[in-house]
C-alpha cells in the first residue's frame, strides 16, 4: 500500500529508489559495493567474522567462575545460538552476493530485517531478544571493523570508497532517525540518491550537507524510519518535502516525469556556468561558493563560483575519533584548496564546533540526550577556539601558511562582543610571530568578521575596525533573533528569515559595512535561495556565498533583476507588516521556496 509521510524540504529535486533503514548508531559502517569478484571474499569475511565472535563467546563462557550469576551464562547461550544461526550467515550473504554490500552494510541491513521481525513478535520475551541480536551484531560489526586502526587510514579509506561508476543498477535512498552533519559528510562521495530522517530542521547542519551534495533530502518526516521498511520503494520529494512509500505505478510514473523536468531544468541552469552575474541595469555581483572540504573548491570553480566565501573548516575535524588535525595536515587541506581556486580568493572560517555540529559526530537526538543545557548558547565557534588557545593558533599559523599560495581571507564565527574580537586579534599576531620565529614562510590573510548573532548586527560599528571584511551568517541571525532552534522539526515552521526583525537587521548590517567601506556578503542559506536574491541586490548587496550546485539558479535572478527597481522597492518590504508578501507585489522575488 502507498504511504505519504511529510516532512521538510531541504533539498531540491526527485530522488527515487530502494530504501536503505540505518539506525543512527550504526550509520557509522561502511556502506560500498563491493567488486563482483570481492563478493565471495566478503562473505568469507563475514563468516569469519562470525566465528571470531562466537570464538570470544564461548572462551567467555569456558571461563566463567564458578559463582557466576546463571542469567549470564544463559545470556552467552543466547547470543551463541544467534551467532550460530545458519539463517543469519545465510540471508547476510544475500545481502552481499544479490546486492553487493561490504559484509558490515549487509549485516546492518539484515539486522534492521529481524529487528521488524522482533518488533512484531507478540511473546514479550521473544520480542525483547532484539536487544540480544542488536548487542550481537554489535560484536560482528567490532570484529570486522578495523576500528583499531589510525582514523587517518579510516579515513582516507573511506574518501575512496564508492566507485559511482562501480554501483549496481538500483538507486538507494538512504532511511535514518538521524543523522548527523558528519555522517552526512561520509555520505558526500557515497552511493545515496537520497536522504529521509525523522528529525532535523531546514537550516540544520545536516539539511546544509545535503543541499550541498545537491541531492533530494526530507528531514523532520517524524515517523519515517518507523513506517519505511528496509527494501522499500521509496520516492523522495525534495521540492514538496514528501516521502511516498511503495508508490502505485501512476505516482511512480508522475514523479519519473517531474525528475526528468528537473533534470533538464538543471541542464540549462549550466549553462550559464561560464556567463558573468550582472545585472539588467549592468551591475556585477560576486557569487562565491561555500565548501565543507578541500576537494569541494574543484566543484566550486566548476560550477562558475568567482572565490570560496565560506571553508566551513570544522568539518575536517570531524569523525576524526578524537584525533584532531594538527598544524601541518590542516596546513595541507587549506593549501589545497587554495591552489584549487588558482587565485582566486578562499575565505576560510575558523572552526566553528558546538550546537549541531558537535566534534564526535554524535546525532542531534543523541545530542539532545547529552549534559549540555543549550549547546546553541554554549562554547560553540569562536568562544571554542578562545577557550582551545593552542589549537587556535595551530589553525591560524596554517590558515597563514596556506596564504603563501594564494589570497586567503579568514573569517572568525560568531564574535558576538568586542572582547572576543580583540582577543581573536592577540592570538593572530602570535601566530604570525610564531612562524616568524619559526622561520616559516606565510602570507598575509585579511580577517573577517561574521555577522550571527544580533549583539554583532547591534554593535557593528564599534567591531568594524578591527576588520577588513564582514560575512553575514544568516542561519544563525535567524536562529538567535527569533530564538528559533534551527535544528529542532518541532519549531521549524517559526523559523523565518521574511520575518521583519531578521530583515532589519540584515540591512542595517550592509548599510553600515557599506559606509565603513568594508566588504560584505551573505553566507547562510538566504543567499543561495533565489527567493531572496532582489532583496538583498535592493539592501545593498554585492556579493553572496553559497552552496556550488545554488549559483546558476541565483545567477539567473541577478540577470533578471534590476538594481534601481531592487533599491526601491525594498525600502517598501522593510516597511511592510508583510514583507515576504510585499516583495512578491512589487516582483522582488521568485515563487517561495
Ligand atoms: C550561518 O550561520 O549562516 C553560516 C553560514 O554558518 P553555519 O551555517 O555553518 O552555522
Ligand atoms: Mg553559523
């Protein structure tokens, strides 16, 4: 039977194909495809993982004391007798040899199968033996991971993994309750077509990753990873913000329509890659590109961006085990990227951890269950980075380093008092006096300042002399002036950037960066949201950073807009008790989005 399941639309376009059900803590296994030739060495390696389990088991149980409690000797029964069960070697192998999954996918998927069928086991005892099958399962997956070895190795491994011209025919849709950003980032050369999770809200970290890997996604689609079924066809609106569960052949055949339309949609929007942003009345607007990882500025030059606005830096400190980057490896990702742009300007953001973004990659429903009151309103960004002063100066001397190759800007997150600037301005000048002493080569990189919280926007005056540049992080400037978790499904219909507060603020920041003679731009989602493109063009706005797959979009509303008409009328919207309203009266804006 066919199944809508609603949900937020953080991703545009149609993804349809199989589900894949992962529970948040075992999204962390590999998920590739293994050769045909690999498959029977993999099922060996699933056997023998198996067995070295059942092995540990049972050398447990041989030595158990003599006054040891019987439930724990009957427990070691139990997970022996699952391990042992012919049926679960069995229908994994399928998983591998029909599917071609690594051995730990395949285990997880067959785990998800039996935890359904434990779920609907009427017997309660039978049914809480699931937590013996999970608990199992748990002991395979250590057994084949190699999770003793360095998180450098793991990592790269995991950047190799997934040949796109390697996966079979089925496209695979990948089903969480969760998943966070740094998940999501191990997902970005991945074999998903589409994400669906249960919880998240359109500005959420990992609704960002997704727009940013340009793939359909639904977050906050409450029930789906309890409604959708391991296997299931599933259809992925990434424009209505719907899930459709085993789709009657009519839907399907709709839906393969309106995918092949965006997909030819796409293919004009490329074509402009190569056409300069300039306005109707003949005035050019920057359109920069916002990365998570090095390799991202490939993609951004590829797709037209004339600099990289926004390093999302903290991204190469996660699923990293505890292991941060040190100097000389962060010097390498910012070289990178640097030489990447040929010269073009790379705007690097310091580390921006905390709120949903947390180090250790936990989910946000595992992060709602942690000690931190309000992680929004905790240590999170610069106030991170002041209270880590070593680290600190480790990113900066190799965000230095790297500017010996090319123009590099840094930008501090979320300064929201003059005290953290001055401070972030001391430990720039000991970086720089480090690698003088060190007799390290460096370049000059200007500093920034980003606009997310009010007291910023309030207080810009005073914080814009210590800067060259300023960023406008609009994610966060509605987040904290609405109050608005922009994480939390539970709120996210408040969480409004046409809401008149946010736009006064918003113009009030340009204006005053204008008057001071200092650079600015918008990086959060609202300028890659073609939506808002002639009210920020009418605010003043000459430069905008955004997710690479958004600049051909946003570039057909500049060449379409009109800066004197721009100008005039947002004077209106700002107005307005109405202004998402009024701005569509008076043609400032494309359809909402
Ligand atoms: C923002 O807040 O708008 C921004 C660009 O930073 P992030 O989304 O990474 O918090
Ligand atoms: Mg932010």
């Amino acid at each position: 039977m066919s199944i809508q399941v609603f949900g937020l639309a953080v991703s545009r376009g149609i993804a349809i194909g199989r589900a894949v059900l992962v529970a948040s803590s075992r999204l962390d296994v590999a998920h590739y495809f293994v050769e045909p030739q690999a498959v029977e060495p993999e099922a060996e390696r699933l056997r023998a993982a198996l067995a070295a389990v059942a092995n540990e088991l049972s050398g447990m149980q041989d030595e158990l004391p003599e006054d040891a409690p019987a439930e724990l000797s009957a427990l070691l029964d139990v997970h022996l007798m699952l391990l042992r069960d012919e049926a679960l070697y069995a229908a994994t192998r399928q998983w591998i040899v029909e599917r071609r999954y690594n051995a730990e996918w395949a285990l997880s998927a067959q785990l998800e199968v039996l935890a359904r069928q434990f779920d609907e086991m009427e017997d309660v005892y039978l049914r809480e033996r699931k937590a013996d099958l999970e608990q199992v399962v748990e002991r395979v997956l250590r057994a084949l991971d190699e999770g003793r070895r360095p998180a450098a190795e793991r990592a790269a491994e995991r950047a190799a993994r997934s040949d796109p011209g390697d996966r079979p025919e089925t496209p695979l849709i990948l089903v969480a309750g969760d998943i966070s950003p740094a998940d999501m980032l191990q997902f970005k050369q991945s074999v998903f077509v589409g994400f669906v999770t249960d919880v998240g809200g359109t500005a959420s970290h990992t609704a960002i990753v997704a727009r940013s890997m340009d793939i359909p996604a639904v977050v906050g689609a409450r029930d789906a990873s309890r409604v959708v079924r391991t296997d299931d066809w599933v259809i992925v609106d990434g424009d209505g913000g719907l899930v459709i569960l085993n789709p009657s052949p009519i839907v399907l055949e709709e839906y393969r329509y309106r995918q092949r339309q965006s997909e030819l949609e796409r293919e004009r929007l490329a074509r402009l890659r190569n056409t300069p942003a300039v306005t109707l009345d003949g005035h050019a607007i920057s359109l920069q590109a916002n990365i998570e990882m090095p390799d991202d500025a490939r993609v951004a030059l590829e797709a037209g961006a004339v600099g990289v606005g926004l390093f999302r830096s903290e991204f190469l400190f996660m699923n990293r085990d505890g292991q941060l980057p040190g100097e000389d490896e962060q010097y390498e990702a910012y070289r990178t990227a640097v030489l990447a742009m040929r010269g073009l300007p790379v705007t690097i953001r310091t580390v921006d951890v905390g709120a949903d973004k947390p180090l250790d990659g936990l989910s946000l429903s595992e992060l709602r269950h942690e000690h931190q009151l309000n992680p929004a309103l905790g240590l999170r960004a610069i106030r991170w980075s002041l209270a880590e002063p070593s680290m600190f100066r480790q990113q900066l001397r190799a965000i230095l380093r790297a500017s010996a190759h090319g123009p590099v800007r840094i930008l501090l997150p979320m300064v929201g008092q003059l005290s953290e600037a001055r401070q972030a301005l001391e430990h720039l000048a000991r970086a720089r006096h480090q690698l003088t002493d060190a007799g390290r080569r460096f370049g000059y990189a200007t500093l920034g300042l980003m606009v997310e919280v009010p007291a910023a926007a309030i207080s810009l005056r005073s914080l814009l002399p210590l800067f060259d540049f300023v960023s406008i992080g609009t994610n966060d400037l509605v987040q904290y002036t609405l109050a608005i978790d922009r994480a939390d499904e539970a709120v996210a219909h408040l969480y409004d950037p046409w809401n008149p507060a946010v736009l006064h603020l918003l113009g009030q920041t340009i204006e005053t960066a204008r008057q001071a003679g200092k650079d600015v731009s918008v990086c959060g989602e609202m300028a890659g949201d073609p939506a808002f493109t002639g009210v920020l063009l009418g605010m003043g706005l000459r430069s905008f950073s955004m997710h690479p797959a958004r600049i051909a979009t946003v570039k057909q509303s500049i060449l379409r807009a009109d800066l004197g008409h721009a100008r005039r009328a947002v004077a209106e919207v700002l107005s307005s008790d109405d202004p998402q309203g009024c701005a569509r009266r008076l043609g400032l804006t494309a359809l909402p989005s």
